[in-house]
C-alpha cells in the first residue's frame, strides 16, 4: 500500500533523539530555543514561540492577542478540528463563513457580512498548504480592526506574493507527525509583536519568567528537548521536502485526467500538505477510495464532516447553512503527495486515479 503520508525518519533523527537522552538534560531547553531560532528565519519573522502542538499554539496565540469570553472569531469550517477548538478554549466564539470552491480556503468575499461588533480576529487557515488571499484578509482586518491569527499547521513554507505564511499575522504551526517538518508532536508560534510574543512565552509556562513567580495565569505547553531533537533534523531538510512535494503535485496535475485537480494561481507558493482532487457530480466518494485501497492507493479524506456540522459544535454555536463546504466535503479525496513517493508510486497512483 502507498501511505497517503509516512514522516521521514533518518538516521539524523535518531541521533538527535539519543544525543538529548544522553544529555540528561530532557524538557525545554537549548533545542527548543535552537528550533525556535531556525522557524524565525523560515518564516521570516522576529519571534517563534514552540509549544507542545498546532492546537496549543492556536489556543496561545488567541490568547496572547487578547482573545476571550464574549468575543468572536471568523473561520472556516473546512479544517481540521482543531481550528474551531482553539478558539472556543478561550471562552470566544467560532463564527462559520463559507469557503471558495477553486481554493478550499475561507472565501473572503463572505467575511464582511459575518462581521458582528463582537467580531476581534479572523482565524483563516492556509489548508492542504495553499495559503489565503492574503490581501482580501489584511483589508478587511485593516477596515474592522481586527487581528489575524494564520492556522498554518499545514502550510510551513507556503508563500502568499513572496510572504511566508506566519508572517502575516500571528502564525501558528503544528510538528505532528504528519505533518510536512515534523517533531512527533508540537507547534510553533510566529509573530513580528513582541509583546504578543513575551505573552506567549508567560502563557506557554504557567505566566512565569522568573522561577515561581507568576505574572499571569498560564498553562503548561512546553516543548521538551527530545521533541525539539527532531524537528531540528528535518528543518533543514524543509526545502528539500517541499521541492519533491511541488514536484510530485506538478506530475499529479499534469497525469490525471478524470478527476478536478488542484490549481495554483500565480503569486501562490503551495506547500502540498495534502494534494487534494474533487470527483466532481454524482460519483460515489466511498467507493472509489475503497477502489484505490484495494489497488494499493492509500488516500484520505480530509475532512468528512465540517466543524459547522459536527454535533457538540452545533448545540455551542447553532446551525448554519454553508453549501460550498457541505458539497465539497463529499467530493474530495487526498493521494499521496509525500517526499518518499517514487516514480513507480507516482504511475500507480496516476493509473489507479484514472480509472475512476
Ligand atoms: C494539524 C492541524 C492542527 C492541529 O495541530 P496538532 O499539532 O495536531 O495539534 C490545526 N489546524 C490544522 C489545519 C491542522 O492541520
């Protein structure tokens, strides 16, 4: 079977991992600060705060911009989870528009109308790796004075008119082991505030800079060294990864005939996190991933239910009705896209999709 993701695990990894072991030295420490070190320079920003996961680095980043009880938040209910969790962490919450058909990304021409007097940030996220329109969210931001908090858990690298994803707002990044650089779990936090940051950094630890003394409340989202050890290994193979990504989207764009593929627009520097294509009509969705597994396809579906329809978030937030979401999330099937595809995978991949 052809994993539709497999983490990269090389002898580097390992070594790092056993060098922390040997250390002692196990919970946050140099690596971590050195990990932080090096996502500042991917992202092009002043500060990188690293914490346990995307999900906590999302919480903290709401938080650290003043997100909380009574507030609401603009996002996209096609994402993972996690999105919409983070914000409802904080005692705000999600509000749902609808995204673009051609991108997957929040449509920002709905935004404005789902802008309340409560409204304080948009939460978009840059899914499968493919950023938002960043202009259209920084004009509306800008006009209603709103903060920008970028889930970029997907999208490490990806590039909106030359800017990184992280840059725009305040980022937030996930190192799950899926994910294209990954630590087996944790997050980054990425801004150009520093007063965004020093709030970040008391959050993340229980509100302490100095040693029991506590400025605030706070939580413990601390990565460990051992995790940081192998995030270390693979960012500075983040290039390397993401080229033999765009390589392998730009043979699957190019090979696969009967299905709606993925198109980039010009200024778009895609990441392919996943590479997601749509079985357009009536096609049973099910049933061609179950065709694909049983030739050797892995594939997944990302996501099957939208945050906006999953019950718990119902009974929080009510109803809505956003078409677009509810019909793509029928029709999208992700293949595998991931650095460790040969050319044979590729043509099977290829063969297989064009069958269907
Ligand atoms: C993975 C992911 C998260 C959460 O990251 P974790 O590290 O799993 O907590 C949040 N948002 C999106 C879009 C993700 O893909």
């Amino acid at each position: 079977m052809i994993p539709v993701s497999k983490p990269y695990i090389g002898e580097e990894e390992k070594k790092a991992v056993m060098e922390v072991l040997n250390s002692g030295m196990l919970a946050q420490g140099p690596r971590v600060a050195k990990l932080e070190e090096k996502f500042t320079e991917v992202c092009g920003v002043k500060h990188a705060i690293a914490t346990t996961s995307g999900t906590t680095a999302l919480h903290v980043a709401l938080l650290a911009n003043g997100i909380g009880l009574g507030d609401e938040v603009i996002t996209t209910p096609f994402t993972f989870i996690a999105s919409a969790n983070s914000i409802i962490f904080t005692g705000a919450k999600p509000v749902f528009v609808d995204i673009d058909a051609s991108t997957f990304n929040i449509n920002p021409d709905l935004i404005e109308a789902a802008i309340t007097p409560k409204t304080k940030a948009i939460l978009p996220v840059h899914l499968y790796g493919y950023m938002c329109d960043m202009d259209k969210l920084q004009a509306i931001a800008d006009k209603y004075n709103l903060v920008i908090i970028e889930d970029s858990c997907q999208a490490v690298g990806a590039t909106f008119k030359g800017k990184v994803a992280g840059s725009f707002g305040t980022g937030a990044f996930s190192l799950y082991a899926t994910k294209n650089i990954m630590s087996g779990e944790g997050g980054m936090i990425t801004t150009n505030d520093d007063s965004v940051a020093e709030k970040c950094r008391l959050i993340r630890s229980h509100g302490m800079k100095r040693r029991y003394y506590h400025d605030m409340i706070g939580f413990n989202f601390r990565m460990s060294d051992l995790h940081a050890a192998i995030g270390l290994a693979q960012i500075d193979r983040l290039e390397a990864f993401t080229q033999a990504r765009v390589n392998n989207a730009h043979y699957l764009n190019e090979n696969l005939k009967t299905v709606v593929t993925p198109k980039v627009k010009d200024g778009y520097g895609h990441v392919w996190h996943q590479y997601t294509i749509r079985l357009d009509g009536k096609r049973d969705r099910d049933a061609a991933v179950k065709r694909l597994a049983d030739a050797g396809v892995g594939s997944g579906v990302f996501y099957p239910v939208p945050a906006h329809k999953q019950q718990y978030m119902q009974d929080l937030v009510g109803e809505y009705n956003l078409p677009v979401t509810e019909q793509l999330a029928n029709e999208v099937i992700s293949l595998p896209v991931h650095p460790q595809l040969s050319q044979s995978d590729l043509d099977t991949i290829v063969t297989e999709v064009n069958k269907l």
